[in-house]
C-alpha cells in the first residue's frame, strides 16, 4: 500500500471536537494545524523536543490536558511534543489528543519510515480501532469517527468524510448498520453525494460506546459498485456520571490497641464512565469523621485503593478511654482523578472499635458475709465484681470456680447474665450440728481470655464467710420404713414392735412423745413415751385395708421445742395368712330338661379368700340326698370344678341339692350350699318351668356360663 497523501489522512483522520461554541468567530477551537509529517530518525533523543503544536479552545485553555498514544512520547504544557528516552522504532502513526473544560481535538503525528504498531491508539484511548480500515479495491478511505457523547444542539452536525477518489460519476454513497436501518435507526446518515457523515441526535457512552456501520457505493439502481467497507464510530466518553457507592452498609470492626497502619476496611465506588479514562480513575478522601476525639484524624484512607487504616498509636485507639467506641467517616469519592472538576459521590463509614480482654475483673470487696438456716438451700448472698471491658463480650463475663472450702460440694456459684454477679447458692442442705461455720475461697475469671500482658491479680479472689442458724429439726424414725411380719387373727393386745425416732438436734435436750398419725383399720395402738405398738383389733390379712398382705400406718414423733417439731414414721406389717375362711361355689342355680337326652345339669367352681396351701385343691361332695340314692351324681373335673349330673329323667319340679367343699387347710374348713335345680318342660323351644318366680334359665344355658367360669380359671 502507497502511504496516503497527507491532504487525504488531513481530511480522514481529524474531527474537531467541540464541547461549546466558540464566543469569537475567528477562534476556532481546537489544533490549528492537524496532521505534521516527521522523518524517521535514527533516534529520538531523550528530553528532546520534536515539534510544537498549538491548541486553543478559545477561552485561555485552563485546565488543559494533553495525552500522546506513545507512551514514548509526552507534550508539555507549552505544546512541545519530546521523548521520553532514547529509543528508534516507535511505530508509523502518534495521535496526540488535547482536553480542556470547553474543548478538545486530535492531531496526527505521522513517522516517514515508521512501522505499522497495532494498538497504540486504543491502548491510549481504549478505542477499538487506531488506523483507518484497509479498502477493499483500494478506492473507498474511511477513518473511524469520533464524538463525544452528550453534545448540544444543534442537530444534525457533521462528524466525518468517506473520500472514493475512484468513485464512478453518477455513483452515491450509502450508510448501513446499527445506528442507521438498524435500532436504534436514524442516528447516523451520509450525505449520498459528498460522503459527510451526520449524527442527528446526542449520544450517551454508557448506553452504546461504539456502532459498527457499513460504507458503499451504488449505481443509479442501487446496485453496488465498491464496497461495503466498514466504518466504526467511536463515542468519546464524557465526565457525566457521579462516583456510587453501591455495596453499604459500609461497617468495619478494628480491634482497640492495634498498631498504627492497621487496615480496618475498603470502599469502593463505581463510576459508570469509562474506565480507562480519567472520568472514572477514582480517589478517595475522608470529608468528616464523628466524634473527633481523642484525634480529628483517627484513620486514614488509601486514595487510589480505598483501604481505610488507623493513623493513631496503639495507646489512643484503648477503647475503655474513648467518649464513643463508634466512629461515622464521611467518604467522598471524587473522579477525574481527583481534581477538582471532578464529579463526587459519598458513603458513610461505621467502625467499631471492639474490645479485647485488657482488664480482669475484680472483686468489690475482699470479703463477703452469709447466713443460712440448716436445712435450708438457695442463693445465699451475691458476689459483685468490676470489669471495665465491654458488657457484650466475653470479656467482661464473668466466670466464678469455689477453689477452696467445699469439699461436700454443698455450695456451687452461677453468674447472673445481666448484673454479671456472682450467685452463690447452698445446694445440699447444711448440718448445724456438724458445722456451723464455713469459709470458701472464690475466683473469678472472664469466659475469653486474657491478652498476654494483662493476668489475674489478688483482687480476682475473695473469701465468702457462712454461718449456720441452728432450727429445730424434725425428729427422724429408724428405719424408716418399719417393717414387722405377724401372723393374721393374733390376739387382741399383742405387742408388735417399738418404734424409735431420735432428735437431730443433738446440742438440745429435748423429749418426745409418740402418737398415731394413720391407722385406716384403727387395728393399732402406740405407747406416747416409750413408742410400743400393740393390736387394739384382730388383726385380718383378707380385709379391704390390706394391700398384697401388707398393712400400712403411720406415726408421729414430736420433740418439745418451741415451736415443736414433727417427724413423720411408716410401719408395713405384712400378715401371714391362716386358714380363716371356707370355701364357696359357684352358680348356686342350675336348669335342666325334663325329657334331656344329655343328663349333665352344672359344673360348679369353688374359691376360698386364703392363701395356697389353705385353698385348693377342693373336695365336692353331695350331702345328703331328698330323693332315691343314684339320682344325682358330682365329678371332680379338676381341683377346683366339679360337675353335677342326673343318673335320669325326673319330673317338672324344683330340687334343692346340698353341695359340701372343703379346703385343703390344716385343719381344712368345709362350706355346705343349697344348689337349686329346677327341671322344666322344654318343648317346641319353650321353657316352662313351674317354681313361680324362679329364673328361667336353660340346663343348657347354665351348663355353658359353668363352662365359660372354668375356662377363664
């Protein structure tokens, strides 16, 4: 490729780029001459100046600010462009671009003998093309264009040229892409004739930041004659977005007693402009701090970073001698790297100072007093202390340990969550007669620990002097329970034991007497002086009071204190049981047909309120008989059921038959009953039975229920 004559790269590759309208009309802002041609030489020499170039926004270029895409290269204040350091090859095109409040422009620097170096327009800029586009047939020359966002009216403005020198007459251009015939459409046209580009409405960077759009020739037909070769348009970013702070609450925690420099927190803002431009490059400064003591400078933010670090010695920073533990900085972060045109966003930084165990926690008073009643539990007096640490930690809880005077562990010693004391409690009832007095030696620590050069000293321990009251104590049986073993029916009067019950207040003399407290037969009775209980009844293992042979009462012991005092005592007697009672049978009425084929009238069932061997096994026996002899007949089934059968048929009457069963006690006790029989008619499933009034239940009927007795036995 032939390099491009320099009235075709004048007209390419320099836009001014106006920010305001220039108040004199023969001031045009911006570079007065746009394009320089420099001779490769065989270096450029350090601090050396190469050429001058002259910029004017016309309004006295305050602030003016000058960036070369070489970062070989700088221009001074004065507009002399000098190297930075020897060096030769550094590339075949520089773009120097100059900004103030009210104006900036492009210049182009170009090398003769230079080699193409990709990149070095972007890398300065950020754009993303540097050099002009290779033509397809070496006729179409487009450079990219570019605009600053936000600009005023009016609208539309001429922003670049497409040059076609080879351009058929006729022939016209044509613009397509995004921007164009593509959403958002209508932002950019050409002129078909003259090839100006024209941008029809303010642009925002954040929005877009650069269109891709596409040049042509067509024929009179619209055909295409070259072409489409791409075109891209740049949006130069403009300072029009505030630094934000977008991630608070911003709350920081600095242990007190830190070194100076230590890093608390970061912020960080964002800024929506461009990043590689100074509308974003961020710094950072503290605007406010509250409270402003013991410093106005307790911290100190990293401009660039954002990094918040304390600035005062470890010895300021004790957060026990601090008016606030909480500090509120105002953090202002400012763009255009700081500078006063810069726009501005603000947060609010909380830090904590947290506490550390710095202080132990110390006793009120050496020694403490307490009185208790023997017998008696509970908290008995509250250990107070003083910790100067903060009351939410663990460095100011408190943690008490008895090491010394509780070797019954009678006593133990819990910390009050809110008052943080110390609450010593009797948890085993105390004995004044064994000890009236005690001495515990108490410590008291914090639930973290220590720091290293703080320890517990003599204040952490105290000593808690108890003294017993002496109270009259109930009088106590032993044992307890009493237990004693008689035989049931025992004569009236027999002594069954004496009871004793003693004082526990052994340093007092007093008597006791004895009474009855319950006796639910009334079967006992106690001597009031000496405690022997002896029966005022028969004593009967089957009666209702006696549970599982045992008989339960109890007695009273009272001393002669003022007030007196009561001890309760319980007496199990258990009764061995003697053979008082007969036998019994069950049913004592039976049915049975007149004209049964089966003969079986009842199987009875015998019990006895005894106790084995004085039970079972039963003897059954018939009597005596009121009528023939071998009319009835009774079978043993097992030993204790028997069956009652009919040797045959009798008549409609009622029969009494008397059923003797003994027992097997020594010497057995016997039970004569009447079984009553009665022998009905039974026909035509009718039972007519001729005893008026006598229940009308089936031999059937009653041989069942007799049946279903046995099998639950």
């Amino acid at each position: 490729m032939q390099p491009t004559t320099p009235l075709v790269l004048c007209v390419l590759l320099s836009q001014v780029l106006l920010l305001t309208s220039a108040e004199d009309l023969d001031c045009t802002p911006g570079f007065q001459q746009k394009v320089f041609h420099i001779d490769q030489p065989a270096e450029f020499i350090e601090d050396q100046a190469i050429l001058n170039l002259t910029f004017s926004d016309c309004k006295g270029n305050d602030k003016l600010h000058y960036e070369v895409s070489s970062p070989y290269f700088k221009v001074n204040n004065d507009g002399s462009l000098v190297a930075l350091r020897n060096i030769t090859a550094v590339g075949k095109t520089l773009f120097v671009h100059a900004r103030t409040p009210h104006a900036e422009d492009m210049a182009e620097l170009m090398i003769v003998g230079g080699k193409d170096i990709q990149g070095s327009l972007q890398d300065i800029f950020k754009f993303a093309r540097t050099s002009p586009v290779p033509r397809q047939k070496r006729s179409i020359v487009v450079s990219p264009i570019l605009i600053p966002e936000n600009q005023r009216q009016p609208f539309p403005r001429d922003v670049g040229k497409v040059v076609d020198s080879d351009r058929p007459e006729g022939s016209k251009f044509r613009l397509t892409g995004k921007g164009v015939d593509q959403e958002p459409k209508g932002i950019f046209r050409i002129n078909e004739n003259t090839g100006s580009v024209s941008v029809t409405r303010n642009l925002d960077r954040e929005t877009i930041a650069t269109y891709q759009l596409f040049v042509e020739t067509i024929d009179v037909n619209g055909r295409t004659l070259e072409g489409p070769v791409p075109l891209e348009v740049i949006v130069i970013d403009q300072n029009d977005n505030r630094p934000i702070f977008r991630e608070g609450p911003y709350i920081g925690h600095v242990m007190e007693g830190s070194p100076t420099g230590t890093t608390v927190m970061r912020m960080t803002a964002f800024d929506a402009d461009d990043p590689a431009t100074d509308n974003a490059l961020l710094r950072y400064n503290i605007r406010q701090q509250t409270p402003d003591k013991p410093s106005p400078n307790m911290f100190y933010i990293d401009p660039e970073k954002g990094d918040i670090v304390t600035v005062v010695s470890p010895a300021l920073l004790d957060r026990e001698t601090l008016e606030n533990p909480k500090y509120e900085l105002i953090i202002e972060a400012q763009d255009m790297a700081g500078l006063d045109v810069g726009l501005t966003g603000t947060a609010t930084a909380t830090i904590m100072i947290d506490d550390k165990n710095d202080h132990s926690p110390k006793f009120t008073k050496k020694e403490f007093q307490a009185t208790v009643e023997e017998g008696a539990v509970g908290v008995i007096v509250n250990l107070t202390v003083e910790d100067k640490d903060d009351p939410t930690t663990g460095a100011w809880r408190a943690a008490y340990t008895i090491i010394n005077g509780n070797p019954g562990q009678s006593f133990e010693i819990h910390t009050n969550p809110q008052t943080n004391e110390g609450m010593l409690s009797v948890v085993k009832p105390l004995d004044y007669e064994i000890s009236a007095f005690h001495t515990l030696l108490i410590k008291v620590e914090n639930e973290d620990p220590l720091v290293p050069d703080v320890s517990y000293g003599p204040s952490s321990t105290a000593t808690v002097h108890i003294t017993v009251l002496d109270v009259n104590e109930s009088p106590v049986f032993y044992p307890d329970p009493m237990m004693v073993t008689k035989q049931e029916n025992i004569s009236v009067g027999s002594v069954l034991l004496t009871v004793n019950a003693t004082d526990p207040d052994s340093l007092q003399r007093q008597t006791i007497r004895y009474s009855v407290y319950k006796d639910p037969a009334g079967w006992l009775n106690i001597n009031p002086i000496n405690g022997t209980v002896d029966t005022t009844a028969v004593l009967d293992r089957e009666s209702p009071f006696v549970h599982n042979s045992v008989y339960t009462a109890l007695f009273l012991a009272i001393d002669s204190g003022n007030p007196p005092a009561t001890g309760t005592g319980t007496l199990l007697i258990t009764l061995e049981d003697v053979n008082d009672n007969a036998p019994f049978i069950y049913p004592t009425v039976a049915e049975v047909c007149d004209d049964a084929k089966n003969l079986s009238v009842v199987i009875l069932g015998a019990t006895d309120k005894d106790l084995h061997p004085n039970t079972d096994p039963f003897k059954f026996e018939i009597h005596k008989q009121t009528v023939p002899d071998k009319v009835w007949k009774i079978s043993k089934i097992n030993n204790t059921h028997a069956l009652v059968s009919l040797l045959q048929n009798l008549n409609k009457a009622n029969y009494h038959l008397p059923i003797m069963v003994t027992d097997s006690g020594k010497p057995p006790m016997t039970n004569i009953t009447d079984l009553r029989v009665q022998v009905c008619s039974c026909k035509n499933s009718k039972v007519d039975c001729n005893a008026a009034g006598a229940p009308h239940f089936s031999a059937t009927t009653v041989l069942l229920l007799s049946l279903f007795s046995l099998a639950r036995l």
